[in-house]
C-alpha cells in the first residue's frame, strides 16, 4: 500500500481551496477541511481526505448545502432541535456542541437533537470539544441499515457511532465507537485499496461472513459483541432520529449512494456540566488518576502499551507530528476532482 506524505497545513488549505471553488464559504471552507484532515493525522483515515471526492460531488448535485450553519426550530431550556437543512455535518456539529455546552452552563444539562443532517465526521471530535469546556460530551449519530438484526439477513439498522468524552489532562479519555465490529467507512477504504477485510467485520448479501471489502459492502456489517451492539444501536438511531423527528433506519440515505439525494441523518448531542454536580477539578482527578493506573498496569504477553480511550489516535496525531499519509489512490481521485474544477495545481505535495 502505497502513501504519499503531506503537511498536514498543506493538506488543510488544498482540501479548503476545493471546497471553496464547489461553493462553500471560505470560514466554512476551513473548517471542515481542518475535521477531515485531523481524522487523518489520527490515523482514522476513513474520516478524513477520502470523503471529499463525494462531499464535492453532493454539493455540485444540491444533496448537501453551502449554508454554514442549521436553524434552530426549538429552543426549551436545556434543550434545543435544529434543522440541519442538509448543511454540513461538522459545521452543524459545531454549532450543536457549542449549544449543548452553553445550555449547560446554564442549566447543568443541554441536550440538542439535530435533524436533516449530514455526516459529521468524527463525532468524537464534538464530545471532546465538550469536554474542553468542562462537560462531559456525549454525541450520537445515525446511519442507513446496515446491520441485521441477531440471527437476520437484511439490514434493518445503522452502525449507528457513540461518542463520550470526558475533561481531564491530555489526552482526555474519549470513547468513539461504531455499534458494528468495524465502520464502513474502513470496508470502503479496504476496498480501495486493494486488501481484504478482518473476519468477523461483515456479512454478504445473504448473511454468510466474508472478508470480501465488496461483497460486505454489497451485503451487511456485523454488530460488534452480537445483541449488545445492536440493541444499542437501535437505541441510538431512536434518540438521534425519533427525538429530533428526523430520519430513522431506511429513512436514512446511502452516504455514497444517490448522491443527488440528502443523506438525512440525524444527531443528538448531551453536555453535562460537572460543576452542577461536583468540583471540576477533584472530578478531573479522579479520570486522571484512573486513567494513569489503566497504562500502569499489567500487560498481556505480546501488549507493548496500556492506554486508555481514545489514547490510540491522541498517540498517532503526536507521532505523526503535522505529517498526513495520504493513499496513492485517494490522491489520484482527489486529482481528478481538483481537476474538474480547474485546480490541477492541487494536492501536490511540497518538500
């Protein structure tokens, strides 16, 4: 598998520079380059540079709006509704978190339900900057089916992500899971490279596991831990997309499909304001103290490292130090839709 190196700012202003020539605002612009490219340089490259071909070619067919930010249709003490109004996921992600946190400044708890969404990325990203502000951060999010239910063959729910971040020292311990053994997004990178996926990740069409990245992809993912997993993404899809009355299961679009349809998602986000219960600090001690005995203790043979939540991704950003792997086959394609906007000058990396 073959990479190419780039600057992580470089990267940012390329991808911004794109989506600024399809429409986009240019403070909108930067904003969302700088979610794709941070995914990235965490290493979890199926949120990162690879969705921008698609997000270009939804905004060029209408799917997904240029509008910066989503219209608040309910505003309730600490709770809120906005209509996405198909804007972009991380720029109505921004706005959500940001409202949740005040809200619970205010009342200990802010819950805002998000609805005709699109995709948001990371949603770890939102909770942890929740937590930044002293909250804990809790975000949700709903996709299409792509899960049986226990013992089926037809997708019936969505991997549906769960995100809890909590304020502490770096790195902040940030649980940011898919209810499915592993994200599609992973299967459609697998895919494009070239590799075949782990057992265990997905089913075929008719419910039979592969470790075909197509044939899952044509077929069903898996839900991680059996019944746990998808029970609780049923909860999920209902919290998301029945509070915010919103998409729920199928009414939810293929993210790559029928690209001149919105995706219609649907979000929740819940901050809760520690110091409405407790002294900020003493409970920043308690996650620090309990996160330090987590990496000092026992190894299994062949465990190099104890970390906690979301520590993986916080180690490969600081490792990778502002340097962004992009795949030889997701630069070709990000070439050719630089192109078709006449920015072939794009996406070629500097010394």
């Amino acid at each position: 598998m073959s990479h190419v190196v780039f600057d992580g700012t470089h990267l940012r202003k390329d991808i911004a520079t794109l989506f600024e020539a399809a429409g986009l605002n240019k403070t909108g612009a930067a904003d969302v380059a700088d979610a794709l490219v941070e995914a990235d340089e965490e290493g979890v490259f199926s949120h990162g540079t690879m969705l921008v071909p698609m997000y270009v070619e939804r905004l060029q067919k209408g799917s997904l709006s240029k509008g910066l930010k989503g219209k608040v249709v309910q505003d309730n003490g600490a709770i809120a509704v906005i209509d996405a109004e198909n804007v972009f996921g991380q720029l109505t992600a921004q706005q959500a978190a940001e409202l949740s946190v005040n809200k619970a400044k205010a009342f200990g708890l802010g819950a805002v339900a998000v609805r005709n969404g699109f995709h948001l990325g990371r949603a770890g990203r939102w909770a942890g900057q929740m937590a930044d502000k002293g909250c804990v951060g809790i975000v949700m999010s709903n996709t299409r089916p792509l899960m049986p239910a226990p013992g089926g063959a037809e997708r019936m729910i969505g991997n549906n992500p769960l995100a809890i971040a909590m304020p502490g020292s770096e790195p902040k311990v940030v649980l940011d899971m898919a209810m499915s053994a592993s994200a599609m997004g992973k299967i459609r990178m697998a895919e494009k490279l070239g590799n075949n996926i782990p057992d265990g990740w997905a089913a075929d069409s008719e419910g039979r596991p592969t470790t075909d990245p197509s044939e899952a992809i044509k077929g069903m993912l898996l839900a991680a831990a059996g019944p746990k997993g998808f029970g609780l993404a049923f909860m999920i899809d209902l919290l998301c997309g029945a509070l915010s009355s919103g998409g729920v299961a199928s009414e939810v679009r293929p993210l790559f499909g029928d690209l001149d349809k919105p995706y219609n998602c649907a979000h929740f986000f819940l901050a809760i304001n520690v110091s409405h219960f407790r002294d900020e600090d003493a409970f920043k001690d308690v996650i620090d103290s309990l996160s330090s005995d987590i990496r000092n203790s026992t190894p299994a043979p062949g465990t190099e490292r104890m970390m906690t939540p979301g520590e993986p991704d916080w180690s490969t950003k600081q490792k990778n130090a502002g340097q962004v792997q992009v795949a030889e086959s997701i630069l070709e394609q990000l070439k050719q839709t630089a192109s078709g906007l006449g920015l072939s000058t794009l996406f070629n990396p500097k010394s």
